[in-house]
C-alpha cells in the first residue's frame, strides 16, 4: 500500500510545472522543487523514497527539475519540450525551436529570435550556448575524407568521420564509446581501452554537428570508436535518429557493426529490423579468431552466426560480413574457402549474406603488428568467394593517411 501510494505521489508531482536544467544521462536521483518535497527514483529498483527539500524557482517559476540528475534517460530534445511547457510556453514554441535546428540550421540558442528572449536565455543556460553539446577540437582532411576531433564535456575525446563521395553522397562513421574494451589484436581503439560509454545525445550530436554546418546526413553507419551493442545508449541514439520530427532518417540509412555481441543483435532484429548490421568476422576459424578478437571466447562464431542467422530470416535483409585483410595470417586460400563454406552452410537464405574484404590500415598504437595483404592475395581471395558464388566486394580505402581509416581511430590530438 505504502509503495502505492508513494508511486501514485511520484507521477503527481511530475506532473507540475517542470523546468528543465541540463540534457546529461545520469543514473543519479530526481530532484523536484514541488510542495517542498524531493523524489528520488531508481529505476532499475524500482525504489522510490520521498524527504523534506528545501523549495526552489526558476525565472519566477515555482518549479525546478535538476534534469542531469534524472535517472530516466532523456534526450535534450524531451529536456527542451519540458523546460518549454515548465515554462508555460505553448507547445508550438518547442516546434519552433526543432524547426530552427533541423529545417533552419541555427547552431546556437541565442540566435534564435523567433523565439522569446526568456526562452532563449534559459535553453541557452541549461544547454550552453551550441546546440551542439559536442567540442570540436582537431580537424583533418584527406581526399573525400574528413576527421574531426571532439571533446566531450568530461575531457573525454572521441572522433568521427565524413565521407564525401564524387556523386554528392555523404556518410557518417560515429563513435559509441570512449575508447573500447574489447582488445581486438588489430585495431587502435582497442588499445585506448574502455573509458566510459557515450550518452545517446553525444551519440547523435556528432552527426549534428555536420548537419548544422550545412551537409547532407545520407547514411550513417556505427563504425567509429567502441562496440555499439556494449552501449546500451545505442538505442536511445537510434530513436533519435530515426525520429521524424528530428533528423529523420530512415532505418535502412543507419548501419551498426558488431564484433559480435550476440545480445545486442537480438535486440536490434526485434526493436531495428530495418537497420543494417554488419559483423566483423576477421577470419572462419574458431581458435584464430579468439586470437585476433577475444570477444569470441564470450561469444563463439558459430554461436553469432546462429544468432546472424535469426537476423536474416527474420528481417529478410542483406548482412555484411567485415574481412580485414592481414598480410600471411587470414588471406590465405584455406581461409578463403572455409568463409565460402561458412557461409554456404547458412542454406536457403545463404545468398543474403555479403563478404567486404577490407585492406588492413596500418596503426602504430597496436602492441601486435600486422602488415596490409597484397593486391594479389586479396583479388586471389575475393575470386575463391566468386566462384562459390558468394557476394563480395573489396571495400574501397578513404581517410588511411590521416588516422581515418577503419581500426585507427585513437582519439589524439596528434594523429
């Protein structure tokens, strides 16, 4: 009866004039300024407790929410829509305000004028003055590929690329996570190791940043730093994402590579069919993938082609299996067969699988060297695939001079 009654005090209260603080994902308590009383509620537990707090106003407001502090997780943009109605604004402000940022392109609160001065003040004192919450620090180029920098608002850094192709097509690799954990042999950022996992709205606003200087957002695949499916934000990201009312992209424009959580595959073929997932294979065999990628220790290839298989039967959709080629240890003949026959052995549904053989991009950062396959063994592998009648293609390389390419990632000022 008690917790009933202290469940039913909760929604009453946040159902006052509620005036948002701040966009940032915490686990930590609620605080409410409402009849001077503070809720505090732990979602995962389900607690919910209730104590004395002193009362609080803002801009002549009788209600305060400190929004860092919720534990719910909330995007900005449901922080914007609360602080507007806390506000006692009317709801059309808040489509103003998505119009400005998505339609217009207005990179910062304090210009816009559309909206009222006390409005834009306050978005701009719980927000900071950027739309974007991102800090770009570095930016490099090379070709048809561009590599920023950014720092979040921790310290942390973490970087994101741009791939402008010829026809005017413009792709998007982001970043999940500060570093990664998962030490695979070959990759850069797996050297970082992991430092902690990005919100949804670090998430989203690296693909921001570029939308508000004016580019086009026609896909965007989660390739960067970290694995995808060891964030759980990743889901929240792809909501807003796929949000009509703010970028409002398509699923089937979205791509998420997996080392091979099996999870968050499952959970992606039930909540994001449409999305496309790619998984990195890296080689056929059991033992040298624990080798090159530890994550198979946890989760056994065949155990992620089985749950790959699940995928493709359910959403009846192309999957990409992601092949670094690495000079004398996986472009081997023998390799090359057993991938045909690991993916021959799907069956029926075989076809929908999709082999990218990508050319290793060198890193110093590894503690193991590798060196990049040949021209000839890599054209060598890819006809063994043709002519088991397997789809594939050799990825084309963009950004490798400039610490862009796939694996190299580092976040470092100095690469």
């Amino acid at each position: 009866m008690i917790k009933r009654m202290m469940m039913a005090l909760c929604i009453f209260v946040c159902t006052f004039t509620l005036v948002a603080c701040s966009g940032q994902q915490t686990n930590e308590p609620l605080t409410l300024g409402v009849n001077a009383i503070k809720t505090e509620i732990d979602k995962e537990n389900k607690i919910i407790t209730t104590k004395d707090s002193e009362e609080k106003g803002v801009l002549g407001n009788d209600c305060l929410i400190d929004c860092s502090k919720i534990p719910m997780i909330y995007s900005k943009y449901e922080v914007m829509k609360r602080c507007i109605s806390g506000m006692n604004f009317p709801d059309y402000r808040y489509e103003q305000l998505i119009k400005m940022i998505f339609a217009q392109h207005i990179p910062d609160f304090h210009s816009m004028y559309m909206l009222p001065e006390r409005l834009r003040s306050n978005l701009a004192e719980t927000f900071g003055t950027s739309v974007c919450g991102l800090v770009p620090v570095t930016h490099r180029a090379s070709g048809q590929a561009d590599k920023v920098l950014f720092q979040l608002k921790d310290g942390n850094c973490v970087e994101t690329v741009n791939l402008h192709y010829k026809k005017g097509w413009e792709s998007f690799c982001v970043s999940s996570q500060c570093g990664c954990g998962f030490g695979c042999k070959f990759c850069a950022t797996g050297a970082i190791g992991h430092k902690r996992n990005m919100t949804a709205d670090e998430i989203t606003d690296q693909i921001l940043y570029f939308y508000l200087a004016g580019h086009q957002i026609n896909s965007v695949s989660f390739m960067g730093m970290g694995e995808p499916f060891a964030n759980p934000n990743l889901f929240d990201a792809l909501k807003i994402l796929t949000n009509p009312s703010l970028f409002g992209l398509s699923q089937r424009r979205i791509t998420i590579s997996t080392i091979g959580m099996i999870p968050g595959i499952k959970r992606l073929t039930r909540d994001f069919p449409q999305v496309n997932l790619a998984f990195s294979l890296h080689s056929p065999f059991e033992k040298q993938r624990s080798e090159l990628m530890p994550i198979n220790q946890t989760y056994p290839l065949h155990k992620v082609m089985d749950a790959l298989d699940a995928h493709v039967a359910n959403t009846k959709r192309r999957l990409f299996l992601a092949y670094i080629m690495l000079g004398g240890i996986n472009d081997s003949a023998e390799h090359a067969k057993a991938l045909a026959h690991l993916i021959l052995s799907r069956g029926a549904l075989s076809y929908l699988y999709h082999v990218d053989l990508i050319p290793y991009n060198a890193t110093d950062k590894t503690a193991r060297k590798f060196t990049a396959s040949n021209h000839e063994a890599i054209k060598n592998f890819s006809d063994i695939l043709h002519s088991n009648r397997i789809s594939v293609a050799i990825r084309m390389q963009f950004g490798s001079d400039i610490g862009a390419g796939c694996g190299q990632l580092y976040a470092d000022e100095r690469d």
